[in-house]
C-alpha cells in the first residue's frame, strides 16, 4: 500500500492541544464530564487528550473510559476472521452524564453508530458529543457530524487515512494511502 504523509507529529501534537482547549473552554463549567476512547483507534487519541486536559486545568476532575464496540458494529459477522473484542474500561454509570466520545478517523459513521448503541448500556447520557482528530467528511453514509475535529481530510472512497501514534508505531504522523485491496 503507498502511501503519503498528511501530517508530521508536530502538527498532530498541535491539534490535539486545541482540541483540548476547545472541550475544557466547552465543558469546564459542567460537573464531571465522562471522556470515552473508541476501542482500538481512539484509546491512543483519549489519552492524549486527558493528558492534555490534565495539564490544562489540573482542578478539574475527567472521568475515563475506553469502549468496545466489536459486537456492536453492523459488519462484525460479515467479516472474513472471527472479531476479536478488546475489553471495555468503564467504571462509571453515564446516567445522565455529559460524555465526548473520541475517535481517530470519522469515516462512514458506522463506528460511531456502533458507539453509540454500546453507550447505552452504560447509562442514558444527558448528551453525547464527538471528537474526531480526522474527519474525512465527503464519505460518510450515516448523518453523524464531528463536535470537535482535528484535521479535515477530503479523501477518496478507495483511500484510507492511516493515523500511527508514537506508543505503538514509533512516531506520530497521518498518511493517505491506497486502497488496493479488491
């Protein structure tokens, strides 16, 4: 697959800390928001963001979460190899709660939808919000719409944008690549 830099680590980093300040600027005057990583992309992207949002307002108290949303996607048993979940980390109830679900890449919407029908056994949150670090707005096939985006990327149906990160990949950067598989 060839592929082509969007985005050094640099301008990652960047991103990140502005969407950090735009949720603290957004959120900071609400008790307790809950702040949910996507399993497996978005958990890289979450933390960076509570680590972000640490630094910023050290008073403040975030609540954590990582979510599975393996047997809640419409495609899991279309796929050609069994799903494998990853475990859900989620010690609080999100009755009521103000949540920002958070995302490396908004594509098609499916994953978000998935999401946000895993959300629900956790609590009916008072309202659920979205921060995507790429969205790839020309493709998406469900009406779901980023709250706090990173990047915007107008990429082709046949490409996928590639977010590596530092801790599993080596470095932080941002590819489009082809999609050559049939």
């Amino acid at each position: 697959m060839q592929s082509r830099l969007l985005w050094n680590g640099k301008h990652m980093q960047e991103r990140i800390q502005r969407l950090a300040i735009q949720v603290l600027e957004f959120h900071a005057q609400y008790p307790n928001p809950v702040l949910i990583g996507v399993q497996p992309r978005g958990t890289f992207l979450a933390h960076r963001i509570q680590e972000a949002l640490a630094q910023l307002a050290p008073e403040l108290s975030w609540d954590f979460g990582l979510l599975d949303i393996t047997f809640h996607r419409d495609d899991f048993r279309r796929r050609n190899k069994p799903a494998e979940p990853a475990a859900t980390q989620l010690s609080v109830s999100l009755e009521n709660r103000r949540v920002i679900l958070i995302d490396d890449v908004l594509y098609t919407g499916r994953t978000i939808r998935a999401a946000l029908d895993a959300l629900q056994s956790f609590g009916r949150p008072s309202s659920v919000q979205l921060l995507v670090l790429v969205d790839r707005r020309l493709t998406r096939e469900l009406p779901i719409q980023a709250d706090f985006v990173g990047f915007k990327a107008e990429s082709q149906s046949h490409q996928k944008i590639l977010v590596e990160w530092e801790e599993f990949h080596g470095q932080d950067q941002i590819l489009v690549a082809n999609d050559n598989t049939p």
